[in-house]
C-alpha cells in the first residue's frame, strides 16, 4: 500500500503522514533500555458459588472489572 492510500485510508492528510514520518525517523533509536519489573506477586483467584449449577471463577483484575459490569 502506497503512503498516499495509507493516508487517505485512515482519513488522514498525506502532507500530514509525511509530517508524522518525518519526525519519527529524526528520532534515534533507543537501543537497549534497562527496565525494572515490578515483583512478582503470588496469583490470587476468587471463586463466586451462585446456587447449585453455577460458579464465577475470576483469576485476573480484568476479569474483575469485566465481572463487576
């Protein structure tokens, strides 16, 4: 795909993409960046009974605030 179709397939002004291209390719590359990752803590799982036929097993905070709605 073109840079002009890319462009215009996401309603962008082509002028606009080369703008935005520009600028990242001036960018330097970062190379390797050091990161520190949060401990790990032990993985945590509720478990909802409601009734006799069902269960609501939740193991991640996604599923969570997916349960919560």
């Amino acid at each position: 795909m073109s840079a002009t179709a890319f462009a215009h397939a996401h309603g962008v002004r082509y002028t606009t993409f080369c703008n935005w291209r520009r600028g990242i390719q001036r960018q330097p590359s970062p190379g390797c960046v050091q990161i520190e990752l949060p401990e790990a803590t032990a993985p945590a799982e509720l478990l909802i009974e409601l009734g006799a036929h069902a269960r609501l097993r939740i193991t991640s905070a996604r599923q969570l605030e997916l349960a919560a709605q």
